[in-house]
C-alpha cells in the first residue's frame, strides 16, 4: 500500500529528529584517567579556554588547512585557496578559507567551498596531542554561522589514533541553522571515541567536513577538559541496527523519492520472482548493469531494490516501510554492508549485526521467500587495503548465517580478483563499484546458485 502523506511526515520529522547518525562511545574511567605533560606548553598559552585551536591569535603548534578530494593549502596569510587538479574526481573543485571578523579583527574564519563532493577545513597540530584525559567529560566548543547550506554537507570530524578519523553528521541540523547568525556549538569529545581507539597522539583534534556547495563561518575553537554539550549523539554500537532514512547532502534530493517510486513499482510486480536488496553496486544494475539484468532476469519480472549510499539501517527503513510488502518472490539476493565499512568505518561487528536484522525483517515480511546472501564485494585494489580487510572480516561473520533451507550464503568475490588478489580497474574502474563487464561477472558466478533456488 501507498504511504498516507500524513505517515509519510511523521516518518520523515522523527527520523530527522532523534537520529544523530554518529559515532558516540562510553570508554571505561580507567582507560581516560592517564594523566600527561605533553599538552602543557600549549595549555599555558590559552589557560583560560584549554586547548585553543582558532581564536585570531597567533598559535605555533596549530595551523588551519583547507582541502579537496586532490589538494590541500595552508592558511598563511589572510586567505588561502586549494589548487585545482584537472585529472582529478572533482577537477572543478574551488575551496576557500578567508579570515574575518567576529568579534575582533581576524577571530573567525569564512569557509566556502563548489563543486567538490569532499572538502573540509581543518585544524592540525604540529606537535600531536594527548587528549585522553579530555574525553571522558572535555568537549570542543566553536562558533558558527551557516550562510549557505542548501546545497552542502556539514559534519564535524577528529582523528583517533593513526589513520582512524571518527564523524558526526550534522547536515539536518546545519540547514536548520542557515540565515540565524552565529550559534554556540559544544561538542561532547566521547561521541568521537569508540572501542580501542588512542587518542595519546592526536594532529588533527577537529575538522569541518563539507560537500556539494555551501559557506560557514566559524570562530573562537577550543577543547575544553569539562563542559556542557548541547550537541547529543547516539551509541555507536547500535546504528547498523537502528532504522532510519539515509540523510546525506548528495541522497536528500533524490532518495525518497526513489523509495516512492519503488513503492509504486513493486506494486506492478506482485508476481516477481526475484528481488535484489542492496546499495549503490545493487542499484548499478538500472545503469552499468541494464543490459545484463534485461538479459539474465527480467524474465523473473525483478525488481532492483538497491539505493546508492545505503547503510544496513536504510535498507532496515525501506523494509519496514513498505518496499515488499504485497509481493512473494522465490528468491531475494542480498548484498551490502560496505557502506558501513566506507562511510563509517563500522566494526565489522556492527555491520554484520545490521546484515542480520535486514534478514530477520525480511523473513518476517517475506517467511516463503529464499535469501541469497552474498559476501560483500572485494573493494580496494590490493589485497592488504584497509577497508577490503574490513569488509572480510564482514564476510567471515556473515558467511555463519547461513542454515541452507531458507539463507544461502554465496562468496563469488574470487571471480572479480586477479591471480594475485587485485581488483582490476577494468572491471572495478573506482575499484569499488562495477562496469558492464563486472555485472557480466557478477551474473555468470552467481547463476549455478540463483538458478537452483529459483527451481526449488
């Protein structure tokens, strides 16, 4: 059935309310109470503000830098622009940080930035800091003006220890914020904290994470060791299962509408046989793909249920609102989780508890229907990348949910790789989502399988 437009609001007010999708922990007292002199030639210099990271004043430890996907620059003067890099994925990027006036001359700083679907503004130490005993109650404090945000994202984003970086979005609240002037922001530090992170040596202790299009102003940015947040999070260890609408600068435009489109299409497909549940490789089989879906499984009457960005708990949204109900299709192929891994950095843990709350909602919805769960795919071009070992660890959980009556797990990553491991550009060309050629494959190694559960 049709969302009522009246459920449709509620749905979208709640979930752009009371979800911060981020990463918040509860680190134990013991682990937080290790006292350090590291930070006392730069606590000295801003005693009354703890650690001071902007505020107009010269700072020798800390220096801003401004970056897109392919350059950064160093603000040296009163302003700074980050070259463009023709060969690159945003060759029109065109990022700028200039200093300004708040209060007094130069205490804030105006942050823009164009056709860059990455770009941030940040704030690096030249000697790192040892923040470990700011966390179990410091907070960073800033403030902000958002003049444009329609068009943009915003998140706020600390390092954590090698080459781990920990977010909070805060793209809602952000446009919320546009036209209002400046606003006070404190940021609990715990919500950049998870599990087994170290934050004994830290160079870059926060950052503005942008895209799109926009322009912020911001001033007097500080850590405090105690302070009152008025920014909340949530536990990081329950978003891969908490429903909720993918919210991201590039998917606000288009992705509910899609979810209402799909709705109308699954209404025309009540006899589908096959149904793919996924993210953007899924959703690649309407563009890269179509050609090979028409040949393989449009004779099913299939439908593809793949979102790009999609996070297990976007996929948990759409099944709870409507995206299979009123169809009985022999076979749902699932594959995803590497959202997880690439957007968030998800303990693969955390992902495969979210893979398995999809399976049980779509048993519960679906009790006939088989699910062919697939390893989620290789990304990365070498074996030993961070985030394809991130993803096998994924699959080496995933692969034990399987019980061969009604969840049949399949691996058919081999058939992507080279002898040696390798993610050929040629299939992957992002080295993450595939070209014709790598549906081909995807389609000729899953078949035997496919094929077999469609028999049944």
């Amino acid at each position: 059935m049709m969302i009522k437009k009246s459920y449709l609001i509620r749905s979208i007010i709640v979930t752009s309310l009371s979800l911060v999708l981020v990463a918040c922990s509860h680190p134990t007292k013991k682990s937080l109470e290790t006292n350090s002199a590291a930070n006392e030639s730069v606590k000295s210099k801003s005693a009354a503000h703890g650690l001071s990271l902007y505020s107009g004043q010269p700072n020798q430890n800390v220096r801003v830098v401004i970056e897109s996907p392919a350059a950064q620059q160093v603000l040296e003067g009163a302003q700074a622009h980050v070259a463009r890099v023709a060969d690159s994925s945003a060759p029109n990027a065109d990022v700028t940080v200039v200093k300004a006036d708040k209060n007094t001359s130069g205490d804030a700083l105006t942050f823009s930035w164009k056709d860059s679907w990455r770009a941030a503004l940040k704030f690096e130490t030249v000697t790192p800091l040892d923040l470990r005993d700011y966390m179990l109650a410091g907070v960073i404090e800033f403030d902000l003006n958002v003049i444009d945000l329609g068009k943009g994202g915003l998140a706020f984003k600390s390092s954590c220890g090698g080459a781990c970086e920990r977010k909070i979005p805060y793209l809602l609240e952000g446009r919320e914020l546009a036209g209002k002037g400046w606003q006070h922001l404190s940021v609990p530090l715990k919500c950049f904290m998870q599990e087994g992170d170290n934050f004994s040596a830290v160079r870059m202790p926060f950052a503005f994470e942008t895209g799109g299009e926009g322009k912020v102003a911001i001033a007097n940015v500080h850590i405090e060791k105690l302070g009152t947040a008025n920014i909340t999070c949530a536990d990081y260890k329950t978003l891969s299962v908490t429903p909720s609408m993918l919210n991201e600068w590039w998917s606000t435009s288009w992705w509910l509408p899609r979810h209402l489109q799909k709705l109308e299409e699954v209404k025309s497909h009540k006899d589908t046989q096959l149904i793919f549940i996924g993210d953007s490789i899924t959703h690649g089989w309407e563009n890269d793909g179509f050609n090979v879906w028409n040949k393989n499984y449009k004779k099913y009457n299939a439908v593809d249920l793949g979102f790009s960005g999609d996070r297990t708990e976007n996929i948990l949204w759409r099944l709870q609102h409507g995206e299979v109900d009123g169809i009985n299709p022999k076979v749902a192929v699932l594959m995803f989780g590497t959202n997880n891994t690439g957007q968030r950095m998800d303990d693969p843990k955390a992902t495969a508890l979210g893979i398995k709350r999809n399976i049980e909602e779509l048993q519960q919805r679906l009790p006939n229907t088989k699910i062919l769960l697939l390893a989620v795919f290789p990304r990365d071009e070498k074996p030993d990348g961070q985030m394809r070992q991130v993803n096998n660890g994924v699959n080496a959980m995933i692969s034990g949910f399987a019980d061969n009556k009604k969840i049949f797990y399949l691996d058919i990553n081999k058939s992507f790789l080279d002898e040696n491991g390798v993610l050929p550009k040629d299939i992957m060309p992002d080295f993450l989502h595939p070209n014709e050629q790598g549906y081909e494959i995807w389609a000729k190694a899953m078949a035997p399988t496919l094929n077999r559960l469609l028999k049944k």
